[in-house]
C-alpha cells in the first residue's frame, strides 16, 4: 500500500510539474510584446485559415478567388496583348451562358419562396404584407416613369440633327460561320426563359456597321 501510495504522489507530482503555467506566460508575453504579437499573428492566421478550409465557406471563397484570378488575367491581356473583338466575344462567352442560367432560375426561385411564405403566414400577416408589396409597386413605378419623362427630356433621344451630325454609313452583312453555329446550339441549351426556348430559337447574324461622322469645319471670327 505504501509503495502505491508513492507512487501515486510522484506522478502527480511530475504531472504538476511538467504543465505549463498559465502566470508564466502572460508574463511572458507581457514582457516580450514581440513574441505577444506573433502568438496574437498565429492565431489570426490560424482563424482565418480554419475560416477558408471550412466547407460552408468555400463557394465565398472559390467566388473571390474566381474574380481576382479574372481581373488578373483580363489585365494582363489588356496591357501585353490588343485582343480582336472576335477574341472577346469568345471569352465573355461562358459568363454569357452563367448570365442565361441565373436569368432562368432567379424568376422559378422568387415565386416558390413567395408562395412558401405566404402559405405559412397569418391571413391578417399576409394582408398588410400584399398592402406594403402594391404600395412599393406603386411608388417604384412612378419614380421609375418620373425618371424615364426626365432623361427623354434632357437626352432628347431619337433627334434627327443627331443622325445628320453623325453622318451616314455603310452597312454590309457577313454570313454566320461554323463556330457560330454551335455557340448557338449552346445558347438554345441554356436559355433565359424556359417558355421562351419552346416557343424561339437563337440564331447569330453579323451586320458590320461603319458610320462616318460628319464634320463641320470650325471658323474663327475675330
């Protein structure tokens, strides 16, 4: 029993002795602000890379490293290359295709969310919230009709002196090639609206404008 019992002692003992004392840190780190900063440094970077791997987190993740690797990339072919328009109008093609995908769903999704909250309110919850939706509608409308009277009144869009200070133009018409073809295949996948692709189809036509402004010479009079 004696020998156990001393046994027991020495462990707890060497347990005590081997853990590492909270007071001795802090005044560690309260006298060496150096190693404060770095532990503080290790514990941001160890927030913020538990942050990132998380996989709640990685769709935000993935989103901003998509766009700072696109406006890299867009810089450097903008200032080492002068792409053709034929270039760019490839490129932009996949957002193209995300843009249609996100126009199909955003409308299917609103309406099904609607519907669900609604469907789980109060009639009396319900009613004031279609009174608030009618009246935003409304005053929306009339800003938007307000604004609309406005621009058309200061740009004067439409204005025949525009077209004769701009001068006339030739037009010629180019035939659609292959790759146009199945980039409109491509496009018919994806469509904006699913009633609309039942009932329309996407077809490319090229028409090359070239408009020649009209110069009006300038005289000094003195």
């Amino acid at each position: 029993m004696d020998t156990n019992n001393e046994e027991h002692v020495t462990s707890f003992l060497n347990s005590d002795l081997n853990k590492p004392n909270d007071n001795k840190r802090f005044e560690i780190l309260t006298c060496n602000p150096d190693k404060k900063n770095e532990v503080n440094r290790q514990s941001k970077l160890y927030k913020m890379k538990k942050w990132i791997t998380n996989i709640d987190n990685l769709f935000v993740t993935f989103t901003v490293l998509a766009v700072i690797l696109g406006m890299t990339i867009g810089l450097l072919v903008k200032i080492y290359t002068s792409p053709s328009p034929r270039t760019i109008y490839l490129l932009s093609f996949p957002g193209e295709l995300l843009m249609n995908m996100l126009k199909m769903l955003i409308i299917p999704l609103i309406v099904s969310s609607l519907i669900a909250g609604l469907a789980g309110l109060d009639p009396k919850s319900s009613g004031k919230i279609g009174s608030y939706a009618l009246i935003y509608y409304v005053v929306t409308t009339m800003l938007a009709v307000i604004l609309g009277i406005g621009l058309v009144l200061c740009i004067h869009p439409g204005d025949k002196s525009i077209k004769q200070e701009i001068g006339e133009g030739t037009i010629a018409e180019r035939r659609p090639e292959t790759l146009d073809s199945l980039l409109d295949l491509l496009r018919n996948l994806f469509p904006e609206n699913i009633v609309h692709a039942c009932l329309q189809q996407q077809q490319s036509t090229y028409v090359t404008i070239t408009k020649r402004p009209k110069y009006i010479p300038l005289t000094n009079k003195t």
